[in-house]
C-alpha cells in the first residue's frame, strides 16, 4: 500500500512536471513570435496558457503598446490584475501603477498605496522607490510624508537603485526628513553624474545652476550637465539649456539657439517649452513676433492640468483680444492634429546665413549667380521663415533662393498659384574641392537614384545634361499633383553648386527647360568657365 502511495505521488508529479513544462514551451513560442512581431501568433501562445502569470503579463504589455491590436487601456488593466493575482511582482507593480493613476479602471490611490507596501515589504525595489517619491510629492492627495520618503529612499539605494540614490542625495542636501548634510549629498550626486547617470546629473545641474540648498554655485558646469542629457533627447533637459541660453547663465546669451532648444523641447510634449515658446512668438524673442504661433503654443500648454495649463489659459485668453475669429480657429485647429514626438532633437547648428545679393561664398571662394529675367533674390522673406520655424525638418540649408517677382505679387493680392523659385545650395562642404573624378562619381550616385525613381513608376525623369560640368534633369510628377521639377549640378570653381527650380506646372515645362538652360550657361560664364548650352553645342 505504501509503495502504491509513493506511485501515485509519483505520477501525479510527473503530471505536473509535464504540463508545466509545456506551459513555459508555449509562453517561449510567444515571446519568439513576439521577436519576429508575429502578433497574432505570439497572442494565440500567451492566451493559451492562462494560468501562466508571465504570458498574462506579455499580453498586457501588448494592450498597452498596441501590438496586434489597438492600445486598450482597459483591457491592459484586467491583464495586470491576473497577473498580479497569480504572483508576478512586476504586475504587481504595474497594477498598483494603474490602480494610484486609474489608467483603465477608477483610480483608488488606497488600495495601490496597500499594494505598494506590500511589494516594499517583499523587497521590490521599483516599487520601494515609487512609493518615495509618492510620499515625497503627495502623489494621488495622500499626505507628504519627508520622513517616510526619505527612509524608503535610503533603503533602495543600499539596495542598489541608482535612482533612489540620487532622490536621498537630494533629500541629504534639503534636510528632508533627515539632518542635513550638504557635502555628503553633493559628493553622490557628483559621483552619480560623473558616472553618467542622467537622472543625476539633471539634479546636480539644477543645484549648480542656482546655488541650491549651499551647494557652490556653478552656472557652466550646470549647463554643461543640461546640455549633456539634452543632446540624447530629454525633453526636461533641453528646456534647462534654453532657459540657459535665454539667461546667459553659464554660457553666452543666444536667443535664436534657446528658441531651438525650446521649440524641440514642445516639440516632445513639455507644457513649460509649449508655455515658453508661446511666450517667445508673443514677444519676438529669438523668433519673429507671430500671433498665430504663440496662440498655437499656448493652446498646447493649456492642456496641462498644473500650473503651466493655468498660464498658457490666462495667456491665450489676453492674446485672443488682438485676434480674429479666423486667426484663432486656425490654430486650434492646428493644435488638434499635434502628436509629440519623443526624443526630437534641434538642430544642430543654425542654418547659413542667405547670400542677400548675386554672390555665394563656399570657403575661400566666391562664385557669382544669375539672376534670370523676372526673379528676385528672396533672402528675407526665406530668413523670416527660418527664423519662424527654427527645427523645421523641411527647411534645407540654401545659400540663396531666387524668386519670381510675377509670383510674389500674386501671392501678396491673396490670388492663388504656385510660387516659382530656384534654390542654390552647397552639394558638399565649402571646403571640398572637387576633381572632375569626384564630380563623375556625384554624377553616378545620382544617376542610380533617378533610376530607382523611374522604375517604382511615380515619375517622369528627363536627363537634360550629363558631362563633366553640368548635371541637369527635369522630373515630372506621373501620379497626383500636375508638377514638373529640376535639379542641376554645376561645378565651379573646384566647388558643387546643387540648384533646385520648383513651383513649375507641367503645362510651364517649356520655360522650365529653358530656365535650366540659361541659368547653367550664365553661371559658367560669369564665373571664367567655358559655357555650352544643355544639348552639347559650343555657344562660343
């Protein structure tokens, strides 16, 4: 009888071994097809092991980034809370999340603090450190609590949480519930950022730069600090170098480089940038002085609950006086459609200044344009927009654009049409000298992509010109819009010049073809080059 016990025993663990066994095989062929992002596939595997408290948690993971299917919040939190039911800690920790916020289900900031505790209990370290910073802020309307804060905060970073280091660095600087002990403090922050944490080093920036709680005041050091985490796309860091910038703290003052920094830092979603940037339109700070704009912002920082939102409110209602009621629709409108774009970076370093009369200057050398008949160089009008929209994607880098005057004149009487230009800019750098090699081989490269474009079959290419001295070819929309473009490379003087004509309708390819024409004889010309026309033949 008792051999007969130890049998069954036996077999019923060998039963379990086996089912468990295979419940880990499905959940890792979900994480696989996960890998491969086959959705479906990886969603049929997780749902397959319900009792599994890991495939319950990658099925929430794929609700709340909207793999496979539309982002559900709801849904996210029903799966959390199986999980969490059956045991993981992680979704214990996102639940509690969820439960403190009401991301999907009503908030009850009782029952996550109650989790939390128990997650600390069990030595969780995200949550030991969540529930300091609830206790520090007053997170969900529960009492602050520095103490408390501050002790959890001590435990995490004995533990090994960087984070929580630096949240007890701070609290040791600002005597939060502990004694102060501004040098003990200082030295972990430094060693933390030295170490390239950025949580760290946005800290220790903060105190360097205003001479926080005794720390020694150092604005050049903490723009630095600002600087280093703004240039991996932190929103809150690029909003420190522009206020940096703005305030000559630490660095020169530089208004059109802080409306880069700010405008990038909006650009992301950060209501103070949005708030700020509303204020440099308004004011014409770095930016030029645009109504539309600033409304624009100021509607954007509205939607912040804090007190950034009560600002832009109280602001766009005063802007709103020298405004009309089609002004201020358009923008709204405009701020509908605004979706943040996580990490955007500005530019690196401003666009070049625009040749204002008929010379560009690459390096050492200078090199005359045409004018043709019936255009103007269009230098300020092209600043202005620069100036306007300083990280906008679209702007390329042109040292001059030459616009026709018929067209400005239109577009000044409101009637419509399209605006004829030509574009010259810089093919390489100004210091490039070009050998008749190189310039074959820019020619190949381009040559390869204008045969790409043929071939997917959305447009109509015609090669102009292709010899040592001019690339010329006439592209013409096929699909869509009744538009005919051209691009030329024209080297003078050891240098590539890349000229872009645009704005033309099909019906004007005529006069686009002689545009391209003149405008490459004229260029060799005034520059010491011998001139041929496009098709080969000597003009001289």
């Amino acid at each position: 009888m008792k051999n007969e016990r130890f049998r069954m025993r036996a077999v019923v663990i060998a039963i379990a071994l086996t089912l468990s066994a295979q419940a880990w095989a499905n959940y890792a062929a979900g994480m696989d097809a996960l890998a491969l992002k086959d959705h479906a596939r990886a969603r049929l595997e997780f749902e397959g092991e319900p009792a599994n408290a890991q495939a319950i948690y990658q099925l929430a993971r794929m609700a709340q980034l909207g793999l496979g299917e539309p982002r559900n919040p709801a849904r996210r939190a029903n799966l959390l809370q199986r999980s969490a039911d059956l045991g993981l800690a992680r979704a214990k920790y996102e639940w509690a999340q969820v439960l403190a916020n009401g991301a999907g289900v009503p908030a009850d900031p009782a029952r996550a603090l109650k989790l939390l505790e128990e997650l600390d209990a069990a030595n969780q370290l995200d949550a030991t450190v969540y529930l300091g910073r609830a206790y520090r802020f007053g997170w969900w309307g529960i009492a602050k609590d520095a103490a408390r804060s501050t002790a959890l905060m001590r435990k995490a970073s004995e533990a090994g949480s960087t984070t929580a280091t630096t949240l007890y660095a701070s609290a040791l600087i600002e005597g939060l519930g502990v004694t102060p002990d501004v040098p003990r403090g200082t030295a972990m922050l430094k060693d933390l950022s030295d170490r390239g944490l950025t949580d760290a080093q946005m800290e220790y920036a903060r105190y360097l730069s205003f001479g926080l709680s005794g720390v020694t005041k150092d604005e050049a050091a903490g723009t630095a600090l600002y600087r280093k985490v703004a240039d991996l796309g932190d929103a809150n860091a690029q909003y420190g170098v522009c206020l940096a910038l703005l305030n000559g703290r630490g660095v020169p003052r530089d208004e059109a480089a802080a409306a880069r920094w700010c405008d990038a830092a909006a650009r992301q979603g950060e209501e103070w940038s949005q708030l700020r940037l509303g204020d440099l339109y308004r004011n014409g700070t770095g930016v030029p002085r645009m109504r539309g704009y600033a409304y624009y912002w100021y509607t954007l920082a509205a939607r912040s609950p804090g007190s950034a939102g009560e600002q832009a409110r109280e602001r766009r209602a005063t802007l709103a006086r020298e405004m009309t009621p089609a002004e201020i629709d358009g923008q709204v409108k405009r701020a509908a459609t605004f979706e943040p774009q996580p990490g955007f970076r500005p530019r690196a370093e401003p666009l070049p200044a625009l040749a204002h009369g008929d010379r560009v200057t690459m390096g050492p050398v200078s090199i005359l344009v045409p004018m043709p008949s019936g255009y103007m160089n269009n230098a300020e009008f092209v600043e202005y927009l620069q100036r306007a929209s300083p990280n906008d994607p679209d702007l390329s880098p042109w040292l001059m654009v030459l616009s026709h005057q018929d067209d400005m004149t239109r577009m000044k009487l409101g009637v419509p049409g399209t605006l004829r230009s030509v574009e010259v800019g810089r093919h390489l750098g100004d210091d490039v000298t070009v050998t008749p090699a190189l310039f074959a081989d820019i020619r190949k490269q381009m040559r390869a992509g204008i045969q790409v474009a043929q071939a997917a079959g959305r447009l109509k290419i015609e090669t102009l010109r292709d010899d040592d001295t001019v690339f010329f070819f006439v592209r013409s929309s096929q699909i869509g819009q009744n538009r005919a473009n051209a691009t030329a490379l024209i080297l003078v003087s050891g240098r590539v010049l890349s000229v872009t004509f645009s704005g033309f309708e099909l019906e004007q390819l005529p006069e686009l073809r002689q545009l391209g024409e003149s405008f490459a004889k004229d260029m060799l010309a005034r520059n010491g080059r011998g001139a041929t026309n496009l098709f080969g033949s000597n003009l001289q």
